[in-house]
C-alpha cells in the first residue's frame, strides 16, 4: 500500500524541482558596498567620507556605499562606487571584511562588505565633491553614520597589519627618499612614535634601502640622505619583511 504523500511534501518536492520557486522562498536581504579610501597626505593620515543623506544620520560622515546591483558582482559594485562618488577609476580596492549586524541599518536588514585602499592623496584628484565629500584625519573621527566607525576602525587594523606585512607604502613616497620621509609614513599609518635609532637599524637590516648617494635639497631641517627601495630585491626576499616589528 503506498503512503499519502502530504501536501507540505509535496510542496518541497515542487521545490526541488524548480530552483526559480525555491529562489523565492528566500529571506530578502539587501546587500551593500562601502569604500574605506585611506589617504596620505603632509604626513597624516586621512579617509574620505560624505555627508549622510539620511534624516536619521543628519550632519553624521559615512563612508562611500551603495546597494549592489543585481547584474553586479562584490567588485564591480565597489568600483563603480568610487567611480560614481569620486570620478576616480584608477584605485586598486581589496575586500576587508562583512558587517552583517541585523540592526546595522535603519531600513532593515542589510549585510555590507567593506572594500579599503591606501593612496597618494597628491596622485588622486577628487572630481565631483557631492555632500561635502573630503578627507578626515582618521584620529579625528568619532560619532559616524551607520557602523561606518566600527567598518573605519577594522579597516585601519587591516592597513596597520598590511604595512608591516607588505612594501605598501613605498608607494606614497617620492621615487628618491629619506629615512625621514619614510618614519613619518610608518609614524602616520601605525598611529604611533618610532624610535629613529631603532626604525633605521631593522630597515637597514632588511637590506631593501638602495643609497643613490644623493641629499635632500631646500629643506627646513639638516639635509639626510636620499634612497630608493628595491622592489626586485623584495620580490626575492619576501620573508625576510616579514621579519620586521615595530
């Protein structure tokens, strides 16, 4: 005697069948990307953030987001929202992490996923400035939109232990630099004062620093010497950066 297939079997076999109705079934949760632009400029170092539009967040900064488009992936959304906020499509963004706190958002649930960059502010022009759009000393941010402070805070930990584990910063710097310049830098992103004795010693210990046998010129301090990083050697000897703790 066969058994009474119930309704309710019946219904998640109708569902199995056509992945469209199970589709359906699913919880609807927006999906979100902000852009987390760190900025190195006068030896600080800066985030770019907008004016909220929202009336529950008036007169709070947040950072660069938007709602990802159904014909979009994570990457292309994050792209497209610098492009769309900033007029800048030549920055190089690396996914950090997902907030999905479900009281994150007024509007209900919506789950982000964070993207940050380090760049030259000097090298990277704003071209539209909507909603107050500028930079902010990152030690200057308090009460944000959102989580975005939480999503700052995580990204900054996330750029504090990339410097230390990649050459990332050389970037910031002119092509000929000083030992000076290059403290200033690590000084700015790792929110703390180095020892100039000790700083200098582990980076010539890596053996990374080529002296160009140069010096400063017109400088309100006495002149240092110049150096420029050898990339090719860092490629060679990875390991040997990971060795360094400041």
């Amino acid at each position: 005697m066969k058994r009474k297939i119930k309704d309710d079997e019946l219904d998640q076999q109708s569902l199995i069948e056509d992945p469209k109705k199970l589709v359906e079934r699913y919880p609807k949760v927006a999906i979100t990307v902000d852009c987390v632009i760190f900025g190195f400029e006068e030896n600080i170092l800066k985030v770019l953030l907008i004016r909220s539009d929202l009336a529950e967040f008036k007169n709070k900064w947040t950072l660069l987001g938007d709602i990802m488009k159904k014909n979009e992936d994570l990457d292309d959304a994050a792209d497209r929202v610098l492009l769309e906020r900033t007029g800048m499509s030549d920055v190089f963004l690396e996914q950090v992490r997902t907030f999905s706190a479900p009281a994150r958002h007024p509007g209900g649930r919506v789950i982000t996923v964070a993207y940050a960059s380090l760049l030259d502010i000097g090298h990277h022009q704003l071209k539209i400035t909507d909603n107050e759009l500028h930079w902010h000393p990152v030690n200057s941010l308090h009460d944000m939109a959102f989580d975005h402070k939480q999503v700052v805070d995580t990204c900054y930990a996330w750029l504090q232990k990339m410097i230390q584990e990649h050459p990332l910063g050389f970037n910031l710097l002119p092509h000929k630099f000083s030992l000076r310049e290059l403290q200033n830098l690590y000084e700015a992103i790792l929110g703390i004062k180095l020892d100039r004795r000790n700083f200098r010693k582990k980076f010539f210990s890596m053996d990374f620093l080529i002296d160009t046998n140069e010096m400063e010129e017109n400088v309100p301090h006495r002149p240092g010497k110049l150096y420029k990083f050898n990339f090719k050697k860092y490629e060679r000897n990875k390991k040997k950066w990971l060795g360094i703790d400041f």
